[in-house]
C-alpha cells in the first residue's frame, strides 16, 4: 500500500522532484571545483533544507487543491497516508545525508591529503544536521497534518516568540535560540539529544495518527 | 435483495449545519435517488458514506460490516463520483487510471479503455484542461472500473449535455442489471429521478422527510386543487405542503380512501409528479395561513 501511493506521489508531483535534481546536479558540479568549499556547503545545506520539506509542500498542495479527498476517497486508510508522509520526510532525509556523504568522500578523494573543501560536513556534522531538521519536521506535523498550512502557521507562533524573548534577555549570545540550544545539547548530551529527538520524531507520528483520524475533507 | 448500504440515525453538525437522524437503506439491485436543495446535505451524506467525515453520532454499515472501522477496506467495493471532480488536476486522462488502478485490487483496464471510448474522453490530454462534462464522464470512467458493487455519485449528471446525461442514467441502468450492484445518487434534477431511479430519498435542512420506493410514494400522495375553502376542510391535516398561486391553492396531501370525501365541492384532486413531491417536501411549510409574499403564499399545514 505505502509503494503503491508512493508511486502515485512521485506520478503526481513530479514536477516537485524538479528542484531536487537540480540540486543533486548543482551539488555534482560543484564537487569538481574542490577549491569551492563554502559554495559546496551552500548548495549541500538548500538541499537538505528544501528537500525533506517536499513531501509537505506535496501535502499542502493536495490539501489546498481538494485531491487529498480524492486520495481519502481510494481504499487507503488515514493511516496509511500519515505513514506515507513521515516515511517520505525520512526518505528524502536519507537521500540528502547520502548525497553529503557522497560529496564529502568525493571530494575527499579529489583533494587527496590537501585541504579538503568539503571538511564542513563530516559525519558527525551531517547527522547533527539531520536530527536537527527532524526535530524542526516532529514538532510541527501533527498540525500540519490536520490544518494544513494554518498547521505551519500556528506551529512557528510560538519559536517565533521564543526566539524574540531570547534576543531581548540574551543578546550576548549573539545566535538563535534554538541554534544555541542545539549547540549546546549535542556537546554536552550528544547521545541523550539523538534518542530525545528520535522519540520526539516517534511521539509526533502517533499524535499525527490521532489528528488526522478526526479531520473533515 | 440485501442491504448493501445502511444508515441509522446518523447525526453530523459543523458550522451551521446539522445532518440529523438520517436513516436510509440501499439494497442490491436499486437505484437510489437523493434529492434536495443545495445545501440540504446530499454531499455530506455521501462523504460520511465514505468516510471523508467523521459522523457525531450514528451507524452506517457497508455489505454489512461496520464502515467507520472497516472503511478502507470496504471501499474497495465503492465507486464514488464527486460534484465537482477535482481529481488530479495535472495528469493526464489516461494516466489517472494508471495511478488510481493499484488501489483496486478488481480493476479493470480494458473496461476503463472501452469507457474512454465511449465517453469520447481524449487520453492524452490533462484532467485539468477538460470541460466540467468531460470532467464528470472521466471520473465516472474511473469510478466504473473496478467493478464496484455500490456506485455513490454525486450528482453525476450535472453539467452533463442531454446526450451524455441520457447514456450515463441508462449506464446506471444497466449496472444494475447485476442484482448484486446498487447505485445511490444525488440530483436536482427530477426527471432523471423518473426515468432511472426505483427508490426516492428527499432531504430537507439536513433531515430525511420522505424516503421509499417512487411508485408507492407516488401513490401514497395527492394533489388537491380548489379554492381558500380547502384550508377549512379536514384535508388541511393530512396536507404536508401547499401554495396559493392566481389559478388558487393546491395541497399536497396524504392519499387514503376517504380524501374523495373530504373535498369541497368544486375541488380537483390528482397524482402528484416526482416533481411535485420534491417541490411541496421541499418548500418551507412554517408560514402562516393569510401571509402574502411576493405574489405567492406558502400555506402552513400542520399535520
């Protein structure tokens, strides 16, 4: 079942997968200029940030465009399309950890034992990187999820107040808060942050489940 | 003949609007017709058929099993038609049975091809950049396709030239030469009640106020024209609705051996026309006896 409405996501919106190859082509390009770095790690992070986003930008659309009914209306439970979604934010995850540490392995490779541009985004970087955004994806899907883009909106309200709140009290720390937080965790509590986000990411799948139980379409 | 749909006081509110204590029966082998005003909840029905909304209180079995726990599986079985087919907009006729096929485990492609067909549908152009008629025969193309036992269309016919609306009711007609199969649809439009439908559904503000089979229904009520005098006689009790128009009033009222009796003299009485069930359960009742509005009264009969 999940194949089956993968495969009508990708058939469907497949002009969406337009921007991920192009960046997937912009990441090889720019992998044969080693001296490039920092435009390497540029286009690295549009990637990683751009493509786990598409499967709700998928979802938004479907929802705003009345298809996400027509999808309801198909032999498909409402399980089975929350499961969908996070297994794409998962996947194209993945795909984008993959992609990084392809890059930085090719590049390796290129630079032989010269300064290798790509030095950024070793292992631990990329995955930090990674739990970081599926943090950023948990927290806000289940409402997503039910309200669609009003979701998104009403999930930022409360960082946005947080980060305000910081800049006004903590002005010496000179970055976000949650740039600091992130920081600060994964020196000092790397393994307990990686499991916490992990069960975040697995709490925030079964109150999706329960949220998009009850919505109208 | 089984019940392949049943609904039992099935209740949902949101926003202004309530469905209330609908019940309704679809057995193999019939045609269905709701029917009803924009706004009376025909759609909503259909959608809560489908579970595209969580019904507040109530029962709906499909082949007898519950839908709201067995729904996806259940829908299997289902073909449904939407109002306004939005489907997926960008893909082309063609593809979009490629794309909803796998969901159907009876689908079939040569079916849906000889549909195509028929329907003059061009394959290779966008959903999107269909009419709304061609819209409506490709969604009925997909619905038709996997062998569905139990069609739920949603005013299937509208936008529909006289042609196409013809072959889509003898379509429906011969679905149910299969006695195992069923259609439920919605309309505005009488005549297509007439011609292909065995059972009557009307829908008021949300509410069921008449549902059997057309013929019985047909005979069950009667029209009775004649002047204000009407309104003193006993008929006005068994009167479910009425207008007052230049020519004088006419009543639609309860059939029973003793109404010949009951007439004034002077007083016509006829059978009502689909038409005129639908138009006189239709109307708002609530006015009462002597108000004029616009040239035309509303006559309140309380039974």
């Amino acid at each position: 079942m999940l194949l089956n409405l993968l495969k009508r996501d990708l058939r469907l919106h497949r002009d969406a997968l337009v921007i991920p190859v192009l960046i997937l082509i912009l990441i090889l390009g720019a992998i044969g200029m080693a001296d490039d770095g920092p435009a390497l790690l540029g286009l690295v992070l549009i990637g990683f940030l751009y493509v786990p986003i598409l499967p709700l930008a998928i979802h938004a659309r479907e929802d705003s465009q009345g298809t996400l009914a027509d999808l309801m209306v198909l032999p498909v439970s409402r399980r089975a399309v929350v499961s969908l979604r996070y297994l794409e934010v998962l996947l194209f995850l993945g795909l984008m950890l993959a992609l990084a540490h392809l890059g930085t392995w090719i590049a390796l490779c290129m630079a032989a034992h010269k300064a290798v541009p790509f030095y950024v985004m070793d292992r631990s970087k990329a995955f930090g990187l990674g739990l970081t955004l599926l943090f950023f994806f948990a927290y806000p899907m289940p409402l997503f999820l039910r309200l669609g883009l009003k979701g998104i909106s009403l999930a930022s309200l409360p960082i946005i107040v947080i980060e305000t709140f910081h800049w006004f009290f903590f002005p010496q720390r000179g970055e976000p808060f949650f740039h600091w937080l992130g920081g600060y965790l994964t020196t000092t509590y790397p393994g307990p942050l990686g499991f916490g986000i992990l069960a975040l990411f697995a709490l925030s799948y079964l109150v999706s489940l329960k949220a998009f139980e009850g919505k109208d379409f | 003949m089984t019940n392949l749909l049943e609904i039992r006081n099935l209740t949902k509110r949101y926003g202004f609007f309530a469905l209330q204590d609908v019940d309704l029966e679809v057995a193999s082998g019939t045609i269905t017709g709701l029917v009803g005003a924009n706004g009376a909840g025909k759609s909503t029905l259909m959608k809560l058929v489908l579970g595209l909304l969580p019904p507040d209180s109530g029962e709906i079995q499909l082949f007898g099993q519950n839908a709201l726990r067995e729904g996806p599986s259940l829908r299997r079985r289902i073909g449904f038609v939407q109002e306004s087919p939005t489907l997926f907009g960008n893909l082309r006729v063609g593809e979009l049975g490629q794309v909803v096929a796998p969901f159907y485990p009876t689908w079939n492609s040569a079916s849906f091809q000889r549909l195509c067909r028929t329907f003059e549908l061009p394959l290779r152009t966008p959903f999107h950049k269909l009419s709304q008629g061609s819209r409506m025969k490709t969604a009925l193309a997909l619905a038709l396709s996997h062998d569905a036992d139990l069609l739920l269309l949603d005013e299937p016919t509208s936008g529909l030239d006289p042609l196409m609306r013809r072959e889509v009711l003898d379509l429906m007609l011969e679905i149910i030469q299969d006695e195992g199969k069923a259609v439920l649809f919605s309309t505005h439009i009488t005549t297509d009640l007439e011609r292909v439908a065995d059972h009557v559904a009307i829908l008021k503000q949300g509410r069921l106020v008449l549902a059997g089979a057309k013929d019985e229904l047909l005979e069950s009520w009667v029209l009775v024209k004649g002047g204000d005098e009407l309104l003193a006689s006993p008929l006005r009790e068994r009167c479910r609705g009425g207008e007052r128009t230049e020519l004088g009033l006419t009543l639609l009222c309860e059939a029973s051996e003793t109404i010949a009796k009951m007439l004034p003299e002077g007083a016509l009485q006829e059978r009502p026309s689909l038409e005129d069930l639908v138009y006189f359960h239709g109307r708002e009742l609530a006015l009462d006896i002597g108000q004029q509005a616009r040239g035309q009264m509303e006559v309140s009969c309380s039974r």
